[in-house]
C-alpha cells in the first residue's frame, strides 16, 4: 500500500479498533459506510485488516495508533463533531456527527489534518455549497446551537452598555491545548492581554461546561483579585454570553469559532482550527495555513465537509440540516422538562409512555393520583406538577400558586397518532404548557404567548414551509385513519362548505366556544349564514365510534346540511371542500394548511391571526402571522415528539414519515380497550 492509498476510504474496507468505548457509538457503522467490516481487536485475532480506528491524537489511541504505524495501515482518528448533543458526553449522550479524519485531527496544530487541507486547497468551493454553508451559519446563531446545548438561555448582563470582553478558560485535559501548541502559560497570558488591552472593559472569565458540572478542573483554578475582572461560572447557553461581550480571547476553545459566528473579534493564543485564515488575530503562526478564507468557507469546510452526520431516529447518515432540527427540537424539550415532575391523575395506560414526552430524565417523574397529594409532593421534591389539561380547576390552580408549584398541563398535539385518543392509541405528540392550554381562549397559553411574541427565523420558516409541503402531500391529519372509497363529489355549481362535527363535552368546546356548545345548533348558524351553499356535515371520528358525546340524528342534521359524511378521511374531504366553518376543530387547521378559506364560530389556536374569518373578536392576539408562522409555532415550537419505533424525543418531520406508513381500516377496537374503557367510565 503507498503512502497516497491510506487516505483512499475504498481502501478502508476491514477497520479494527481496540477501544471498547467504541461499542458505545450508536451507528458507528453509518458513520463509516466505507468499512464495510468494523471489528474489535482481540489479542488472538489473525487476519488482514485495511485501517485502524482511534479516538483523536489522545493517550487512549496510542496503542492504535502504534499497531496503525508497526503495520503500515491508515489510521482514522475518529472525533465528536461540532454539533455534538444536547447534553455533555461525558453524561453518557451519544453524538450526533463525528469527524473521520485519516490525515491528522482538526485540533492538533502539530500536524496537517483533513480539515486543514480543506482550508488549504481549492476546488471544493462550489457556489452551490457556500450558499448552503451561509444558510447553515444563520441557522446555527438564530437556534443557538452549540457543540452542547444543555445550558440555558440567560440574561447575565444586566449593564447592557457596559464594554465586556471574554476570556475562555479550558479543562486541564482537553487535548485540544496541547495540540494548539498552548499551554498553562498562554492562558496567564491571554488573561493579562484582556487586561491591557481592554483599560476601560469589565474582563469576564468563562469556566468550562465540564468545569461548571464537576467533571474536570480548569486553567483558571486560582482567580486573582482584580477590580474590572469577573467569574462566570453559571451553567450558560454560550450564545447568551457572547451577547453581552466585544471580544473574545481564547487559546483553542470551540467558543471561539462560535464566537466568529456571532461576528466577534476573536484573538487566539494557541493555534484552534479556525485560526491561521485571516479571521482571528493570532498570537502564535501556522506556517502551513497561507490562504485567505471567508466565514462560509470555514463553516463549509468544518460543517459540510470535514464532520458527519448519522440521524438517530432513521439510523441512516444524513445532513447537517437533519441535526440542526433535530438539535433545536431536543434542546427545547430539555430546558423545559430538567427537573423533576410530580404526576397525577393519568389513568394507568398513560403512565406507560408519559414519562418520555414530561422530563428530560424518566427518573425524574413521580405519579400521585390525587391532585392535593401531588402538591404537597412538589413541594418536597421542589418538582412541576404535571397534569392532564381536563383535570384542571380553578381550585387546583389557586392551590399551586399558592404554594409556588409549577403547574404544568398536558394535552395531545396536532399530529397525534394513527388511530384515536378514546380507543386508547399512543399519542406521538403531546404539547407541554405551564401558561394555559392551546384551547383555553379564556386567558393566554404558551402556544398564543410564542405566536404573540416570536421573532421568527429564516431557518426555522423554511422548515414550516417544508412541513406544510409535506403534509400535504402525505395527506396528514390528526388521527390518520384509513376509510375505505367514498363517493361525494363536489357540485359544480355551489360553493361547498365542511362543518366538522365535534365532541359536545369535549374542553374545547366549554372554554373556546362561548356562545355556540352543540353540532346541531352550529349547523343552523352556518345555515343561517349561508344560505345558498352545499353543506357537507362529518361527525367526529370519536362520536361515530360511540365513544364521547355529540351525536346528530341524520335527520335533524339533514334540515340544516346537504349531506352527512362518515366514512372519508379528513384530507380527501378537504380536496372536495371551498370553505370549512367550525367552532374550534383542528379540521379548520388542516384546512389552512390546504389554502381553503375558514370562517370560526369559537375561538381555536388558529384564529386571530389574520389567517381565517373569525365571528368572535379575539383582542389578546396582536399581530397578523404568515401561514408559516403559524405552522412554525403550533407544529415545531409547541409540541413535543416521541418517535413510536425507537421512543426517542424527534422532530415532526420524523413523525411525518411513520404517520405516512400504510394505515389499517377502521375497525372495532380490540376486546382489551373495551375493558379499559368500561372501567374508567365506571369511576367515572
């Protein structure tokens, strides 16, 4: 084998590692999809193998390392990629990319690596991939993403004109300082520069995340006593630090690279891999860095070229698209579900999937049944009360304010399942609220708060926009059941109107429907209304499956409506339909998502907003959003995700796909959820 065909991934075929922490790399295989055989190095093992894997230049590769060179074989030093995970790995999450790197490793200086000749040589540059890479960096800094994203957003700065610059400390391990060519020294010196430099600035020092949750030591043990200087040792969203600062000086902490991202001028004093390209002020010189490079292409070379990307929902590598998504959606979850939670009132069924959509740890939840208890059990554990949305009252709320409890509500979302809630099928979505509840138009909930008040990011629009696309095209609704053929055709000559029937007890009803409470009395007011139109009425799925309230004789339904419609899914009545009017059914949702006009008699989610015609004046709702706004906040910002095949948290492009999977016909449910059902109507 010659020297050029090591760095040849089709002469990586038979890889061999010999630490066992690799066994802990969910998919290392897509990660590697060259190495067709990827084995443990056992002491007796005999063969020919074609590369050798390593984590990074660190100690624990050196046996690979010398087994690589001894036997003239390529060594494919393996590390965390820049978008890592949510929380720290030393916490046991696994790692969303990888960098695969058979020439060196990005943050050693000592030597070239992939990345650095990336960096070096032309001709990757396509107009094509830094258009990508430009989209991807805004997207990055709009969700504040970083290599971990368990921090919190903060405001830390409370003198918001005060000049601050920012020296980052690193742990006395990282291999990154060593291999930067920095040492103990260029942080004593890179502490004294902010000084000097900076006569008029506050000089702020920021520990490291595995500083802060006690994994490691610092470079900064011992902080001496200055009038400008300060400590930040809170556990921070590095976002929200770089806020508030002018600069950044660092030996070769990703905080750095970010930091240029966030367009900061950043001085280095070791050599991190993003200096030496004319972008930082640099202390120490790389003599192999000669080009010049723009921001997109380094962000195109470390996030587009070097790193990889496995999406751990699908097992399959992916884009870094995929992961920004998915990072985003997993980081939400976790800030608002750390901690610990106290249950009640949830029937047995759902306590067996509950805990995975309500805490960031399932060892956190604690089930009480009756709600008074759970209080006081809140209390000593200093936890959130979570509860069903249904099961709350004004006593219950009283009594948590009370007592300084976070009340927590809980409801399905708007992507919930294939097969209906009252037969018992597994929601996949659920929405977490501790302001009110989506259909609760008696006072705020969190889903009007961030419609109300969200700057919206490019990124995340177009992700709406796909979204939309998608769920129209896939024909999505809420439950997703499959009807058989249906023979309703829409006339030709009048305007066709879907009154969707709803469940007459249901919460969305009491609290957003205040002066229309039955099908039959809406039916009459859409009559009324219009009176020359074709009106197409279909009764709730739940309703026709005998199992909630809300039945309308075809007869009495027949004096006000053309036509009763039970056996059509909802998305191929909606492509027969001009206008749907509604209380406050999700149908009317899915119906703007499809362009059809809709008229409101209640107050759902989506009214309000400019979107649909709206009978009941809604003054709470302040401005007039785009359709991908909308979309935005009610199918990616509000709810949360559990993919059904591998119970991980994902994002609602995930569930696109299973709720596109071949449905079954409607059918009575199995004898099992009829017990269960008798037995709670029995309680009551």
């Amino acid at each position: 084998m010659t020297t050029l065909d090591k760095y040849k991934p089709s002469s990586w075929r038979k890889a061999v590692f010999f630490s066992k922490g690799f066994f802990d790399i969910p998919h290392l295989a897509k990660f590697l999809p060259e190495c067709q055989d990827i084995r443990f190095k056992l002491p007796w093992s005999r063969g020919s193998f074609d590369a050798v894997l390593g984590w990074g230049h660190k100690p624990s590769a050196d046996k690979a390392r010398a087994f690589a060179e001894k036997e003239g074989l390529p060594y494919l030093a393996l590390e965390d990629g820049f978008l890592r995970s949510v929380r720290l790995g030393r916490d046991g999450e696994p790692a969303l990319s990888l960098v695969v790197d058979p020439v060196g490793i990005y943050y050693d200086a000592r030597q070239p690596s992939l990345l650095e000749n990336f960096l070096q040589h032309k001709g990757w540059e396509t107009s094509e991939l830094l258009e990508r890479a430009a989209f991807v960096r805004r997207w990055l800094v709009d969700e504040r993403l970083s290599k971990y994203n368990h921090a919190p957003d903060l405001n830390v700065w409370e003198d918001s004109d005060r000049e601050r610059v920012l020296v980052v400390d690193q742990t006395w391990d990282d291999a990154s300082v060593g291999g930067g060519l920095a040492d103990e020294k260029s942080f004593q010196q890179m502490f004294e520069a902010a000084l000097e430099e900076n006569p008029q600035a506050q000089v702020v020092i920021k520990t490291h995340p595995e500083v802060v949750s006690g994994h490691r030591p610092g470079y900064y043990g011992k902080i001496p006593d200055h009038s400008r200087l300060s400590v930040l040792t809170d556990n921070i969203n590095p976002w929200s630090v770089l806020k508030g600062v002018s600069s950044v000086y660092t030996a070769t902490s990703q905080l750095g690279f970010e930091a240029l991202l966030a367009d900061k001028k950043v001085r280095c004093f070791g050599v991190p891999f993003y200096a030496g390209w004319g972008l930082t002020e640099d202390e120490q010189k790389c003599c192999r860095r000669s080009r010049r490079r723009s921001l997109d292409e380094l962000v195109a070379a470390a996030y587009l070229k070097y790193a990889r990307y496995v999406d751990p929902v699908r097992g399959e590598p992916c884009g870094i698209e995929v992961i920004i998504a998915l990072l985003s959606d997993r980081r939400r979850q976790y800030l608002r579900t750390y901690g610990k939670t106290v249950c009640s009132g949830m029937s047995l069924w759902k306590r067996s999937f509950l805990p995975r959509f309500v805490a960031a740890n399932r060892k956190g939840v604690v089930f009480v049944r009756p709600p008074e208890k759970a209080i006081e059990k809140a209390i000593t554990l200093n936890a959130s009360w979570t509860l069903w949305a249904s099961k709350e009252t004004q006593v219950l709320r009283a009594r948590a304010n009370v007592s300084g409890v976070k009340m927590v509500r809980v409801e399905d979302a708007f992507l919930r399942s294939s097969g209906l809630g009252s037969d018992l099928a597994r929601p996949w979505s659920l929405v977490l609220d501790d302001e009110g509840i989506y259909y609760d138009a008696t006072r705020p909930s969190r889903l009007e708060n961030l419609l109300n008040e969200t700057d919206f990011p490019a990124g995340l629009l177009v992700r709406a926009k796909i979204l939309k696309k998608t769920i129209l095209e896939r024909g999505i609704t809420k439950y997703n059941i499959s009807y058989g053929d249906f023979d309703f055709k829409k006339p030709r000559e009048k305007v066709t109107i879907l009154v969707p029937g709803q469940v007459e007890d249901d919460a969305s009803i009491l609290r957003g429907s205040p002066e229309i409470r039955n099908n039959l009395e809406l039916l009459r007011r859409v009559r009324e209304r219009r009176p020359e139109a074709f009106i197409l009425f279909k009764p709730h799925p739940d309703v026709v499956a005998g199992n909630r309230r809300g039945t309308v004789a075809e007869s009495e339904a027949l004096c006000y409506c053309d036509a009763v419609v039970t056996n059509a899914a909802m998305h191929r009545l909606l492509e027969q339909v001009d206008e749907v009017h509604t209380l406050t059914s999700l149908t009317g949702f899915e119906a703007l998502l499809r362009g059809i006009r809709v008229v409101n008699y209640g107050c759902p989610f989506y009214a309000g907003w400019g979107l649909t015609e709206d009978v009941i004046p809604l003054p709470r709702r302040k401005r007039a959003l785009t359709l991908e706004q909308l979309v935005a906040g009610a199918l990616i910002l509000y709810p949360v995700y559990v993919d059904p095949k591998t119970r991980q948290v994902c994002s609602p492009e995930h569930l696109l796909e299973r709720l596109a999977a071949p449905k079954k016909a409607v059918q009575c449910p199995p004898f099992k959820t009829r017990v269960i059902r008798f037995f709670q109507r029995l309680k009551g």
